[in-house]
C-alpha cells in the first residue's frame, strides 16, 4: 500500500480551496461559529440570474435541492422549540456520561415518554442536525501552526427534507388493486427498484454540484439493513395486508428482497464514486449496533479508496453503545458521545452519534488536505485517507470494529503530513508515531 501511495506525492496540487460540502439538512449559515467559514460563489451575483451557467439561480452560499433554491436556512423556525428541547440533550449527555443527578433521571425518564415532546424533539433533531454536523467539521480546536481558520471553508448543500416538487421528491408506490401474489410481489420489486434509481440519482445531483468546489463531501445519514426491512415490510403491508398470517408468508422472500436492495443501492453508489475520484466521501456509520459487514449500511459500507466510514467512540475511547461497527467496513472511530457543537441561534448543544463523529474526520481531512497544498504536495484523496488512517490511537477493543483499529488523532496527522516533504510516507508514519506515541 505504502510504495502505491508514495506515487501520489508527486504531482501538481489541486486549485480547490480546503473546503467540505455537506449534505445534510439546512444549516444555519449565519451562526456565529459557522459565518467566517462559509463558502462563497465568487461568479454568482445576487441578481436572479445563473451567472456561472451551472444551473442554479443565485447559488452564491452553496443550494436546497428541497426547496429549489439558494435558501439554505428558514430563519422562521428559531424561536419554535421550548426550552425543554434543549434542557433534554444537556441532561441526555449527563445520562450517557455518567453525571446525571436522581432529580435529573426522573425528569428526563418522563419527558422522554411524552408524545407531545417526542414529536417536538425529532423536528427539533431535523432542525438543527445539519448546523451541528457542519460546526464539527470546519471546527478549528486542533489546527496545525501553518494554517488558519480561514483556510477551512463548508458548502451547504440541503439534502435532506420532504420536497413536493422536483427530482428529490420519493416516489410514490400504489399497491396493485388486482393481479397474482406473484404480480403484487413483481410490483413491490419494480417499485424499489424505482426507489434506487431515486435514491442515487439525488445523491448524483447532489455530489455532482459539489465535485468541483469541494474536496470533501460529508454525509452524516445513511440507511441501514433493519430500516430497509423496515421499508420492505411496509410495502408487503400496504399492498397484502397487516395479518400476521399474511407477513409470516412473505418472510422468506422480504429477505432476499432486503438484501436486493440493500445491495442495489451500495453497487450504483459505487460506481458513483468511483467516478468522482477526486473527492474523498466521509460517511457516518450509523446509531443501530449493527454490524456493517453483515447487515449491509449505505453508503458507509462502500469500500473504495475515497471513502471513510466513521463510527462513534465513546468517554473510555472504546466502542459508543449505540454505535454500528465493520471489521472491513468501519474505516475508523472518532469521539461521538455528548459532543458539543453549533445549533441555531448561535447555541450549542452535547449530542450523541456517528454524525457527529463522521464531521470530526471530514474536518481532519480539511486539514490535511490544506497541510498539503501548502507544502506543494499533491492533494489526493487516497493519500488523506491514507495518512488519517495510519495514525490513529490504535485500541485493542476496536480491533475486531474497524479496519484501523483505532480513534483519529489530529495531532500525529499532522506531524505525519510535514514529515512528507522528505521521507516516504511509510516513513513519515513511523516517524510521527515516534514523535507523538
């Protein structure tokens, strides 16, 4: 691996700015910790026109595949949640630490049931998800003496939402009113089918827009085996009924159905990406304990040289409860229990998941990436992964959950990627592990 790579030193370095873009849901781009690292069209001009011909009207600060438009952020929804929504993730955290008082417990035991607050925690969670994710990944807390916050720059790309127009919005399936069982179950095939062509075509839309601006591409969503179960079940449901009889049936065949699409959906991303070569893809690996290598995750269980997939470590640097985990799918850990990071109305918030350890390695990779076009090295994808993969605080209990066994460590990254200038990087890796054990 290590004389393959060593080609990738040499070379012209890539013009991009060190920049990620982030496909989540609206980001408050005018956070107070988000403003100074926002990215700026320089062609477009606020004139209803496409300035730059690619198609979007206005897209000065990245787009709204949902809305359609260069709105990123409805500023409307600031003051819609109570404080309870926010006093939640500040007890949750205590809860998942360790630290939560008898008082704290009660409360949080009660709320936590109360329907009304339950729905009013998941807009919340909608609301604020892309603005936490994005703080975490141009986050500035460890940086290399050579680079300065203006060197990490975020595009918003709103990915996630329920659109009513375009080509973002799911297709709708309609149960067959007459036919065969073998019809109806030809029906549900043709139908997920169709999802999987929706499905990686937003995902092509979406990465194509940002290819060429960015060098990271954030994903801190997925969809994993059991909710694709989930999808199939319902499909059985909506087109044969809800009798336990009529489900027991199926079961055989859901399955392979489950794993069809599952599988289908991993195989066209791949092709996907493997197109888009110079950019690396980090992934979140997902909050259900499953085991990647057998109950397959998309797109985290993509295995190819550009892409990282990121599972949550927790306080004792070992596997988060929650988190999914792959020996040959889990590219690497990063802290993902009661982070702090940004939500709207320049606030923070601790919240636990793969989410928010994913960003930690895209804003890793920022900084690496910029580390080399500094030192006129060549910016390549597989070298970054390559470099964040190879020093990490290597722990015997992640061993059997990951391919590098370990939790990202900044530090050794960096002093890996000086060291490059004049050793291999076989070489550099040793070294920085000598200078930072």
């Amino acid at each position: 691996m290590f004389k393959k790579l060593a080609l990738l030193l040499i070379g012209q370095s890539l013009t991009l700015a060190s920049t990620v873009a982030v496909l989540d849901n609206q980001v408050d781009i005018h956070h107070i910790k988000l403003r100074d690292h926002l990215w700026i069209n320089h062609v477009e001009k606020l004139n209803n026109q496409d300035d730059d011909n690619n198609g979007f009207i206005d897209d000065i600060h990245g787009w709204s595949f949902v809305k359609n438009s260069n709105q990123v952020f409805d500023y409307n929804d600031t003051t819609v949640f109570p404080s309870e929504v926010y006093l939640y993730y500040e007890v949750r955290a205590k809860k998942t630490l360790g630290t939560i008082t008898e008082a704290e417990l009660d409360w949080y035991n009660k709320i936590r049931k109360d329907p009304e607050f339950v729905e009013k925690r998941k807009a919340f969670s909608k609301y604020s998800h892309g603005s936490h994710v994005t703080c975490l990944a141009v986050n500035t807390k460890q940086m290399p003496e050579e680079l300065s916050k203006e060197d990490l720059t975020f595009i918003p790309i709103q990915y996630l939402g329920e659109p009513t127009e375009g080509a973002f919005v799911k297709p709708e399936f309609k149960a067959l009113e007459k036919g065969s069982q073998e019809q109806k179950i030809a029906h549900i095939e043709s139908y997920i089918n169709k999802y999987i062509i929706w499905m990686i075509g937003k995902f092509d839309v979406a990465s194509g827009y940002a290819k060429d601006k960015a060098q990271v591409i954030h994903a801190s969503w997925g969809q994993g085996y059991s909710t694709t179960q989930k999808i199939v079940d319902g499909l059985f449901e909506e087109q044969f009924g809800e009798s336990k009889k009529t489900q027991n049936q199926f079961e055989e065949i859901k399955k392979e159905i489950s794993d069809n699409f599952i599988r289908g959906l991993l195989k066209k991303a791949t092709t996907l990406i493997k197109e888009n070569k110079n950019n690396l893809f980090v992934f979140s690996a997902g909050n259900k304990k499953e085991d990647t290598d057998k109950e397959l995750h998309y797109p985290s269980s993509i295995q190819l040289p550009n892409v990282i997939s990121v599972a949550a470590s927790d306080q004792n640097n070992e596997k988060a409860y929650f988190s999914n985990f792959g020996k040959n799918t889990v590219s690497v850990f990063a802290p993902g229990v009661a982070v702090k990071s940004c939500v709207p109305g320049d606030r923070e918030l601790p919240i636990n998941g793969t989410s928010q350890a994913a960003p930690q390695v895209s804003a890793l990779a920022l900084k690496v990436f910029s580390l080399l076009e500094k030192y006129k090295l060549n910016q390549n994808p597989e070298l970054v992964k390559a470099i964040i993969l190879n020093t990490v605080d290597k722990n015997e209990a992640l061993k059997e959950f990951s391919v590098s066994s370990g939790i990202i460590n900044s530090q050794r990254a960096f002093i890996a990627t000086k060291y490059l200038t004049q050793l291999s990087l076989k070489d550099a890796i040793k070294q920085a592990y000598q200078d930072l054990p």
